[in-house]
C-alpha cells in the first residue's frame, strides 16, 4: 500500500531527500523572509529601499537562475545544492552580524540564492528521477512541500516580532534559519545520490536561446507579463496589510498560511490530471487568477477580507506547476537545466523593471500599484489563450 502511494506521487529516494532538504531551508528562510520589508523601515530604509530589494532581488535572482542551470549541469545537482546551501547560510550570517538596512540588502544578493539558483538543479533532480508521466506530479510535490514552511515560518517569524520587536525578532528569525540550512546540508549529502547527472554544460545563453523552441517562448512572453502583474505590488502586500489595513504581524502570519493552506489543497488533484490530459487550460486559469489578486486586494479593507483575498492568492497556485513540467517538456532532453536557468534568466532580467517600479507607483498611490498590476495580468492571460500551445 505505502509503495502504491509513494508510487502515486512520485516519491523516489532523491525526490524525498530533496522534500526534507525543501522544509529545513524553507522554514527558515519564510520565517524572516516574509517580514524584510518591515525590517528595512524599522532599520530607516524606507519605501525606496524596499523597491530596491524587491527589484534587486528580482534582477539577481535572474542572473542566478542561469549560474544555477549551468552549475547543476557542470557539476550535478548534489553538489550544486550543497555549494547552493552554503551560499544562503552566509547570507543570513550577514543579516544577523550588521543590523543595517544596508546589510539586509547585501546578504540578501547571499540568501537569495536557495529560491533562485537552486530552481533549475531542483527541476533537473526531478526529471532526472521520474518519467514523464509523472514529472507534474513530481514538481507539484516539491511545491507541496514547499508550502509547509511557506505557511508555518511566517506565523513563526509574526511570533518572534511580537515577542522581540520589528528588530530583534527578525534578526532571531535568521538565525534559526543558520541552524536548520546546516541541519539541511546534513540530511542532502546522507540522502541524495550522485547517479549519472553531468551533462555537457551550455555556458553562453545566446547559444541556449538559439535553440529554445517557439513554444516556450510563447509561453516565456505570456509568464512575463503575468510576472508583472505579480511583481509591482508583490513587496508591499505586507505593507499594505501591515500598515493600510491595520493587521498585526501574527494576523499577516495567519493569513500567508492560508494562502499556502489553499495551494496545498490543489496541488495533487490537479497534478493527477495535468499529467493526463493537456496543460494549457491548467496555466490559463493560474494566469488570470494571477490578473484578479491586485484588483481582489485594492478592495480588501478589512481582516475578512484579506483572508479572501489570500485564498485566491493559494489559488494561482492551481497551474504553476504545470507550467514549469511544461518547461521541462519543451526544453531539449541533454539541457533541461540549463533551459530552465535561461527561461527564468530572460523572465526575471526583464521583470525586476517591474519590481524597482513598483515602490514608485506606490508612492504615487497603492491604488495606481495594485490596478497596473491588474492591467499587465489581463493582457498576459489574453496572449497566452491566443498563442499558448503544448509540446508535441
């Protein structure tokens, strides 16, 4: 029985070994992560110092996205998540070590590198360790897990802020997050094998994007615009909840793991079904609830609200990973890191323009944010159900 479940979703030795590595790094990281921007203000960074962490992190995460494909291809997947992890580790040693906003922003160009670089080793252990057939289901998992720590860190971390303070609570939110990413590399190096992984890395992304197919890049241009959308407000939802709306840091809490409470609730069913019949109806309805959260939250004034408002926020989750198996179904079979570290490369280069704009357009006012996010949400779905296609 336990093998026909483990079966059902996909679980192999590798994959569960990168589903625990996911909780110890995740928790750690969502339990100070959710709250930088309060941190910053505290520190007297301001509204720009915001966008410039947002939009820093965006442009960064980008450049890491493709040193990220390109290492996992170089070197296999364990190794690059090992180097990955102790990238992070030094990031959070520098935002416990300098209580500066300006410290914050360079230790973040350090823990930034667990979400962003290791994305493409993650999906390349995934398609590595699981046919096709359950290569949805396997991603789905990852992003399954993914929401534990997502849901549980930032009640945690609301915790130690009400306890210690905007100041002290996050900075002892980052050091737990040492302690768990240690413990992570611990648990990757016993449980994770090697195998075969080294393919002949593609270093130059002009080469790589020569041989993108059409289809990806179809998708590539729609996932652009829906990013906008994601992006230009992404920073200050916290701020909008925190400070426009009046909820407090453990009610912010609540309301992410509601958030992460609806995506966990989708992921299988639609993973079961995704892997069986087409993709694109799946990313289609994530995009245009991507489009409907800004106009959603503008209106939520009030705690019940926001917890509609994040319900649909858990609920974009419905195709997203659908849309990276499609990745790896259009990527050519000897580059599927790479591919993947190129796609997220040219998405996030170009979108972190979003994000540096976004504390602008909120200057000028949160309602200007929130309705050009709306506006980029709506023609990013619209092309994608024009021009959206599968692989063959």
């Amino acid at each position: 029985m336990r093998t026909k479940i483990f079966e059902f979703l996909g679980l192999k030795k590798n994959t569960f070994a990168l589903l625990v590595m996911v909780i110890l790094v995740g928790m750690g990281e969502r339990m100070a992560e959710r709250f930088v921007p309060i941190y910053l203000l505290a520190l007297g960074g301001g509204i720009l110092s915001i966008g410039y962490l947002n939009g820093a992190n965006n442009l960064l995460g980008a450049i890491y996205a493709y040193v990220g494909g390109y290492v996992s291809d170089h070197l296999g997947y364990k190794r690059a998540l090992f180097l990955f992890n102790l990238l992070s580790i030094l990031g959070y040693a520098i935002v416990v070590l300098f209580p500066f906003w300006q410290a914050v922003i360079v230790g973040s160009l350090f823990f930034l590198s667990w979400s962003a670089i290791s994305l493409p080793a993650t999906m390349d252990l995934v398609s590595k360790s699981l046919p096709v057939t359950k290569r949805t289901m396997g991603v789905s998992m990852h992003s399954l897990v993914r929401r534990i720590p997502m849901a549980l860190g930032p009640v945690v971390g609301g915790t130690f802020i009400v306890w210690f303070g905007e100041k002290d609570g996050v900075r002892l939110a980052f050091g737990c997050a040492i302690g768990l990413a240690l413990v992570s590399l611990v648990v990757q190096q016993a449980l994770i094998e090697a195998g075969n992984q080294k393919t002949r890395a593609e270093g130059n992304p002009l080469r790589l994007w020569a041989v993108m197919p059409a289809r990806l890049k179809n998708l590539l241009l729609s996932d652009i615009l829906i990013r906008f959308c994601e992006q230009i407000p992404y920073a200050f939802v916290v701020v909008w909840s925190m400070k426009i709306v009046g909820v407090s840091a453990v009610q912010f809490g609540i309301l992410t793991a509601i958030e992460m409470a609806t995506a966990a609730l989708i992921y299988i069913p639609t993973a079961y079904f995704a892997d069986r019949g087409t993709r694109k109806p799946f990313i289609v309805v994530t995009f245009w609830i991507f489009a409907a959260f800004p106009l959603v939250l503008l209106f939520s004034n009030s705690y019940i609200l926001l917890i509609i408002a994040f319900i649909i926020r858990g609920l974009k989750e419905f195709g997203e990973p659908t849309r990276k198996a499609l990745i790896l179904d259009l990527a050519p079979e000897d580059k599927k890191a790479g591919m993947f570290g190129l796609y997220y490369l040219v998405r996030d280069v170009i979108v972190s323009v979003a994000a540096f704009a976004g504390a602008y357009l909120w200057e000028v006012s949160p309602n200007v944010n929130l309705l050009t996010a709306f506006g980029f949400g709506v023609v990013g779905s619209v092309l994608y159900m024009i021009f959206g296609k599968e692989a063959k």
